[in-house]
C-alpha cells in the first residue's frame, strides 16, 4: 500500500494537538504563552515585567523618570511521558491506516492523555494554592456560594476587577453551587474561547465555571512508567492527596508550555519488529504559574 508517510505523520501530529488544546480544560492555558523561549533541552523563559507607578508631574523639571523591568524566568519542564504502539497489518481495513490510525490514537488521546494533562496541571496549580494556604474552608451543603464568593472577593482583590476569572469545580460542588439559593437565576451563558475554538460556558459572577471530573482534581498523583510493574501506565492518586471541590484562577495566571508533542510514524516495510505499522506519541510538556499572579489564586479543598 503506498501512502505518504511524511504527510500522514504531519496532519496526524497537528490533529493531535488540536485535540489536546481542545479537548483539555486546561488547554486555553496554552494560549498563554506569548514570547516563552526555550534554552536548552528542558527549561523554558517565560517573561515577566514590571514598572514604576505614577509620579507627580513638575512644571518646572516635567516628568520624574520610571523604570521597565522586563525579566525572563527560567523554568524547567518535567512531564516527558510517551507510549509506543502497533497495528498489525492485517487489522486495516477498507478504510485506509490514516483512518483506523486517526481513531485509535485519537481516542488514546482523548481517554489517556487529556485526562493526564488536566490532572497534572490542576494539582500543580492547586498544590500551589494549598501549601500556600490560599484556601476556603465551609460546609458546600449549605454555604457553597458563600465559599465561591469568599474565594473570588480574595482573587479580586488579589488581581482586580478587570481579569478574566475561570472557575474549575467537580461536580459535587457545581450541584451544591447550583442549588444554592442566592444562585438560582444568576448563572448565565456566554462565550470561553480556548484556543480556536470558541465555546459557551456558564457564568457566574462574571466567572467562567469549567466542569472537571474529580479524578483530575486531587493535590497529588502518581504518574506510572510503564514498565514492569506499571505495564498499564497512566496516572492515579498519590496515596494521601486530598481533593479539590473547585479552583478559582485567573485566565492567564499560568502557561501550559509543551517543548514537543511528536507523533513518529513506520510503516510494516521499516517495522523491524513486526508486520505492522508503529506509532510512536510523545508529550514533553509542563504548566508553569506566573509570579506576578501566583498570590490570585484560591482553593477549596476537602480533607484526605
């Protein structure tokens, strides 16, 4: 069968990120990255700027001289997480490799890697907040939007009135939300733009409320190799992690920077190993939160 792998191999690659940027509820944190530069294999620079405020004006001498700090902090990645696979050749159909490929490593990515992104990124960003002691504490039952309400007052005061605030929450705390009294006919529609896609989420508050499922919101987890012991890969819990009901974040507090996400493709001609086409996927990535909003951060999280 004749088929140009180069192509395959590129739209593949392009089809799977888009499906990352997409289908992550973190995704729209890539559109964060602005003039990030790599140095090296593994660290990254981000930019951070800062400047003098006002000065009083003179008639006499004018303006008072300010100051522009532009610094590029270095930050090093940390997820280089990859899996391998084959589809023998006698599994392809009438449809072609490029579509029996497309699905299954499409719903690898969707089942398997989104989950992980979304997981690992949240408990970053969440650990943040928790050993920082930037939390809310309450009852969901009866006070869930007194604590959203707490939580987002601090945000605001933290960064201003003027950022775009997302809320993630599990669904056990969206349902307490929603049943609250004062919130029956607050939450509205509106439109949350992640990457070039736009969506309509609810609102509350002038906050974007994102649904996680709460196997992605815990403080900690464990990411298996792989390898012996660990054939199944993936990620769970690290024994001992509480969970979050729900993250409030500034929409460009944190950059979600990937060096790579490779996709190498062999047809069974070059498969030294079998007779088959190989699919090698690799995801070199990390999430990384700004300095200056680190402190606009806010967490409820439930006891271990």
């Amino acid at each position: 069968m004749a088929i140009n792998t180069l192509e395959f191999r590129t739209a593949m690659s392009e089809e799977l990120d888009k499906a990352i940027v997409q289908g992550a509820t973190v995704g729209f944190f890539e559109d964060n990255l602005l003039k990030a530069k790599f140095v090296g294999a593994r660290t990254v620079l981000i930019p951070e700027m800062d400047m003098s405020g006002l000065g009083n004006y003179d008639r006499d001498n004018g303006f008072v001289q300010g100051a522009i700090a532009i610094t590029s902090d270095p930050f090093t990645l940390s997820q280089d997480r990859a899996r391998t696979f084959q589809l023998d050749r006698e599994d392809e159909d009438e449809t072609g490799i490029m579509d029996l490929a497309g699905q299954v490593l499409g719903e690898f990515v969707r089942t398997k890697v989104v989950p992980e992104v979304d997981a690992y990124c949240l408990s970053k960003i969440g650990g943040y907040a928790a050993a920082q002691g930037q939390t809310v504490t309450g009852d969901p039952a009866t006070e869930a939007y007194a604590m959203f309400s707490e939580a987002l007052s601090e945000v605001r005061d933290a960064i201003g009135y003027d950022e775009e605030i997302v809320c993630f929450a599990d669904g056990a705390f969206l349902r307490a939300l929603q049943s609250s009294p004062e919130v029956s006919r607050q939450i509205v529609v509106s439109d949350f733009k992640k990457g070039e896609v736009h969506l309509s989420v609810r609102t509350l508050d002038d906050v974007k409320l994102l649904p996680v499922p709460g196997s992605r919101l815990f403080t900690a987890y464990t990411y298996k190799s792989g390898g012996t012991g660990e054939e199944e890969g993936g990620f769970v819990p690290m024994e001992g992690a509480s969970s979050f009901g729900f993250l409030l974040v500034p929409k460009r507090a944190c950059s979600l920077v990937k060096k790579s996400e490779t996709l190498r493709t062999f047809a069974p001609e070059q498969n030294i190993k079998a007779d088959a086409w190989k699919f090698d996927y690799r995801l070199y990535y990390d999430v990384f939160l700004k300095n200056s909003m680190k402190g606009a951060i806010r967490a409820y999280v439930r006891e271990a």
